[in-house]
C-alpha cells in the first residue's frame, strides 16, 4: 500500500492498460539463498538459519518489485529449457509478470546464484554461474510491437545490443512524433542501469542521472545539473538486503512512470479542450448573427510540463520536485524491503514521505 500523500500527487497506483507497461529488459536466474547469523569462516562448517530458492536478476526483480507496487510490467529475456524453468516461470505467472516474449533457448540451463546473508552484518555475498545463456539479439527486440510500452528499462549489460535496441526506440518515437493526428501517441522513455565502468555508456550523459549510496541514501542529477538528494531509511533490524538495489530501481521507475502518464492524460485534455474551443469560434465566426462576439478572443489552454528543456523532451516530465520526490519513495520502499524476507510484504506495508 502507499501513502495518501502519494496518491495525492500522482493518483492511485492501480494497473495500467497494457500500452502502459514498463518492460525490463535483462536477466532471470535462480538464487539459492542461505541466512546465517554471521558469514561463514574459510573451511569450516556453518549451520544456516534460513534456506530458499528465489527468482532472481536484476531487471527480473525489477519486475516482481513493480507488479507489487502497482505497475504492469514485463520481463525480457532469455530462457534455458533445461533445469529450474519451470521454478522461474511459475514465480513470474505468480506476480504477475509477463515474459511471453522471452526468447526460449533450447538445451541449455538458466543462470545460477548462490547467496549467503549475514544477519550480523546486515550483507549478502553472490557467488554466479552463468553456463553461457545467450544474450538477447537485436533481433530478438525489434520483434516487439513497441505500440505495448511506455518505458523501457535495460540492465546495463551485452552494451553494443542495447545501444541498437536503444536506437530502435529512439526511432519509434521520432515517427511518434511525426504523427500529429493522435493526441495519444506518448514516447517511450528509456532508463538504463549503469552497475559497472562501460565507456560506450558515455554517450548517454547528459541525462537524468540517479545514484543509491545503500545506507547513505540517493542523489540524483537533472540535465542542467540540478542536484536533490535523500536520506536512507533503514528499518530497526536488517533481515533480507538482497534485491534493496533492484528495489530502489523499481521504486524510482514506478513513480517516474506514473507521474509520465498522468500527466500526458491532463495534456492529451488540454489539447482536446484548445481544439474544441477553437473548433467552436470558427464556427462562431462563419455566423452572422455573432458578429457582437467577433472581437472575442478564443481562450487557449495550455500545459507546459517541459521544466528541464525540450531536449530532453522524453523526460521533460522529470522536475526537480518530481525527482526529489521519486527518490525519496524509492529509499523508503528499499527501506522497508530489506526488514523483512522477500518482496511480498511490500503490496501491503505502508510506504511515507
């Protein structure tokens, strides 16, 4: 559950129709998750406190955060027919994510983790194996009818592939906006994680940039360089910190994304509002009998959520206001994440700011 404040700001966080989902594009795995009360020494034998299997991967926790905060969402990636398939999808069918276009890789297993959280530290530690799944194609991606989505979140991961699936999305929304016609056409905002040092990464600054610092909170950046920062909000004890990173993420894509769509709805109204009050005084002016009215001026509303600049116009619905107010849901719903097991107490646990 969130806040009346939330609510209040960017509405009610009740599923989207489908042209509104968030696709996260990235990796699904199995994480087998040990809790011990201290991390174990070299060569010695530990009893756990807690043992579990977990679907796991970045965009693929992304997804399970999203569908419980409210958000229809969609994971893209690619699968292993062989061991734990079944495991990853029935999770996914459990939270309601969709993975209906994942590319199926025969003969192959998925990608492995395993995950010791210590409680005392309050840390978990990732042992991978990947036994070499294909990554997605470009191919893979221009298979989706891009018509489905409002934004597109990529790992930061196979870069020279998503720099072109990037591409793709860049020209999908340049022919959006050669269309004049529908007032419903919204582009497509893209996000992109930037876990490791890539240079070809470089070409994306300037952006919105945004940086969680774990318990020292967030800070993020506008395109003209405004700065807003928040604290973290950690909860009395540390159960689970496996996945607040993911959380953050889709904490911050959640309300992003909401805000993006409400207010494309109030400008789509306003644009229908101008062109029927100017519809109504041509009328007005082809009758004779108004000519009393002739010097009326028609009223002209207008919208301008543009606040950064217009080169930015994918996110020119990101302030400062709006930003500051995205990262601080997102250190509080990381906050209250890492206090309990798992994600699903989020849906219900009152997230405030």
């Amino acid at each position: 559950m969130i806040s009346t404040f939330y609510e209040k700001l960017v509405g009610s966080s009740q599923q989207e129709s489908s042209s509104s989902k968030i696709l996260c594009v990235g990796l699904v795995c199995l994480d087998i998750v040990q809790t011990c009360k201290n991390f174990p020494l070299e060569d010695t034998d530990t009893r756990c406190i807690d043992y579990r299997w977990q679907r796991g991967g970045n965009a693929s926790n992304n997804c399970t955060v999203l569908s419980k905060l409210g958000s229809k969402c969609e994971f893209f990636g690619t699968l292993g027919t062989e061991h734990h398939l079944k495991f990853l999808k029935d999770d996914m069918l459990k939270y309601s994510i969709d993975f209906s276009h994942c590319p199926v890789i025969d003969k192959i297993g998925c990608p492995t983790s395993t995950v010791i959280l210590s409680l005392q530290a309050g840390s978990r530690t990732i042992l991978h194996h990947n036994p070499n799944l294909p990554e997605l194609t470009i191919q893979d991606f221009e298979k989706l009818n891009l018509d489905n989505y409002r934004w597109i979140h990529f790992e930061g991961r196979n870069i020279p592939r998503v720099l072109g699936m990037m591409q793709s999305i860049e020209n999908y929304n340049s022919k959006l906006q050669s269309i004049k016609s529908n007032n419903n056409n919204i582009p497509i905002t893209v996000s992109v994680e930037l876990e490791k040092n890539k240079i070809e990464l470089l070409d994306l600054l300037p952006a919105t940039i945004i940086c969680a610092w774990g318990d020292r909170g967030a800070m993020a950046r506008t395109p003209d360089g405004t700065i807003v920062q928040s604290p973290a909000f950690p909860p009395p004890q540390i159960i689970d910190s496996l996945g607040a990173g993911d959380t953050f993420t889709a904490a911050v894509l959640h309300y992003l994304n909401h805000v993006k769509l409400k207010k494309s709805q109030f400008n789509v109204i306003n644009t229908n509002n101008t062109d029927q009050i100017t519809k109504t005084q041509q009328q007005t002016d082809q009758d004779p009998s108004s000519s009393s009215n002739s010097n009326i001026v028609p009223k002209k509303i207008t919208f301008n959520c543009n606040i950064e600049s217009l080169e930015y116009s994918n996110t020119d619905f990101i302030d400062q206001t709006i930003l500051q107010a995205a990262i601080t849901f997102a250190c509080r719903t990381a906050g209250n994440k890492i206090g309990f097991k798992g994600y699903d107490h989020l849906q219900s646990t009152p997230i405030c700011f």
